[in-house]
C-alpha cells in the first residue's frame, strides 16, 4: 500500500475524527514526511521494526532539540497506532522507542512595566498603530495565541458582557476575558478602520485589507519592542506567558488560568508557577525570621 496516501488518510482521520487544528495537522505531515524521506519508505510493507530503529538512529545523530525528537517520535508513533488498528500492519513498529529526556520548560515572559512600555510607545494617530495596539492589549490582557488572535472575527467579540469567543486548539471554544484597556483600543480600532479593511473576515488585516499573517505580526513585535527600548527577545507568545505569570503572581486561582488559556492539562499551566530560585532565596533572607535575626556581619 502507497505511503503517501495512507498518510494522507491518517490526516484527514486526524482532522474528522480527532478535531485537531489545521496547524496540529501541518505538524503531523511534516513529521511524517520526514519519516517517509529518511528512511526511503514507500510501501507500507516494508515498515518494520528496523526502519524504526533507523528512523530514531537518524533522529538522534542529528542537531535537532531533545523536545522536536520527541514530538516526532510521538507523531511516528501515533501513526503506527493507526496503521495497526486499521490493520495495514501487524503491529506498530515504533512502540517500543523511547523519548530523549527533556529539560522542564521554564517560559520567558515581560514585566508589567516592559509591557506597558512596549504598549504606550505605539503611536496610535495612525491606523497601523491603532491595529498594533489593538492587538497588543488582546494579546496580553486575553492571553490569547498568536493563531486565535489572527483568525479573530469582529463577531465574536462581546463588549457589552466582556468576553472574546475564541476557537483555540481542536476547534474548542472558550470564552477569554476582555478586559478595559484592549475594549478601549479595539473601539478606536473598528471606529476608524478603512472601508477596504472591513470587507475582511478576519478583525485584523495588513496594508493590502487582507488578513494579517503570523510574519507580517512577528515583525509588528520586533517593530514595537525595538522602538520600547527591551533587549530581550520577544515573541507572539511572550505576552501569552506574561498574561499567564502575571495573573498567577497576582493570587489568580490556577484552574481559572487553564480555562483562560484552553489548557487541556493543569499541568500546561503549572509551568508558569515555578518561581526563580534567586528569588526564593532572597525572599527567605528577606522574610525568614532567623535570617532577619542575624548579626548585620553575618556571623
């Protein structure tokens, strides 16, 4: 049986079966068109325990990130899984292969002050800048990703109850907070938006009316953070992570964070309350009854 159109319908099970994302779905085929091309895979046949074996021994000797080979090793063997149950294998070949370890992921996110200096410093007397701060106050104050904000319909916006309804992962719908400060700037958005630009589905469009695309926003980010004067790299999803932390520092309820965010794990969202250990420990030094007790020496 042809490889390729097995994949092919694996995909279409993925997206009509499972509901995953058009991205989700992306991901699987590239993954899986690796597969195919290293270890010149054609028939389905000849997929053994063997080109397995050849397929994480290509994995492993190659300068790719410990959390990409396990992605891929998952992808390989979700399909393996499928092939077996559908019975065009015996069995799947990649079960028994294992996962490099990964480090625990520790996100970076901004301060509030970086946050508010990025947000102030657009110049909102243009329509660019009144789309850039839209965008920027929904971002960080609905903690939305870069995928539900770009594909955002003016429909789906509920001002007067202050929610977004937003489709996240799997095509799920959630309802994100819409705080004051991104209401206000999506009102001085819409109200003095072009004509040409609402004919658009999408809420946000570029200079040419049409939707705006993940590189044409990742350079608005660099625009923006360059002209605030941070240093640090900034990403999309940068102000994900800061809207997470920074509800969580403030006393937020972790499982209402999940829900803002379409975590379908509370473990995703646990990653954001590790603390910094410099900061633990000078929090200890600061508070701790013994070490507020200790000679100014330090003996």
């Amino acid at each position: 049986m042809d490889v390729k159109q097995l994949i092919d319908d694996y995909l279409h099970h993925l997206k009509l079966e499972r509901a995953l994302s058009d991205n989700t779905i992306s991901s699987y085929r590239r993954d899986l068109q690796e597969l195919i091309e290293t270890t010149s895979l054609n028939d389905i046949g000849k997929l053994t325990n063997e080109t397995a074996r050849r397929f994480l021994t290509y994995l492993t000797s190659s300068s790719q990130k410990p959390s990409t080979i396990a992605r891929k090793i998952s992808s390989a063997k979700q399909f393996g899984n499928w092939l077996a149950e559908k019975g065009a294998l015996p069995q799947n070949p990649f079960a028994g292969l294992s996962a490099p370890r990964i480090a625990r992921y520790h996100p970076s996110y901004l301060s509030p002050e970086e946050v508010k200096l990025i947000i102030e410093s657009i110049d909102t007397y243009t329509h660019q800048g009144r789309r850039d701060r839209a965008m920027l106050e929904l971002l960080y104050g609905s903690g939305l990703r870069v995928s539900e904000l770009l594909k955002l319909r003016e429909s789906e916006i509920e001002f007067e109850a202050g929610f977004i309804r937003v489709i996240g992962k799997g095509n799920k719908q959630r309802l994100a907070p819409l705080g004051d400060m991104a209401a206000q700037a999506l009102h001085n958005y819409l109200e003095n938006r072009p004509e040409s630009d609402q004919k658009s589905a999408c809420l946000f469009t570029n200079n040419q009316g049409k939707p705006l695309s993940r590189i044409g926003f990742w350079k608005i980010i660099k625009r923006v953070t360059a002209r605030a004067g941070i240093a640090k790299s900034v990403s999309p999803h940068t102000f994900r992570h800061s809207f997470a932390t920074h509800l969580l520092d403030g006393g937020a309820d972790l499982r209402l964070v999940q829900e803002m965010l379409g975590h379908a794990d509370i473990s995703t969202t646990q990653i954001y309350t590790t603390l910094d250990r410099e900061y633990l420990i000078a929090e200890h030094k600061k508070y701790h009854p013994r070490e507020l007790a200790r000679p100014k020496n330090g003996r």
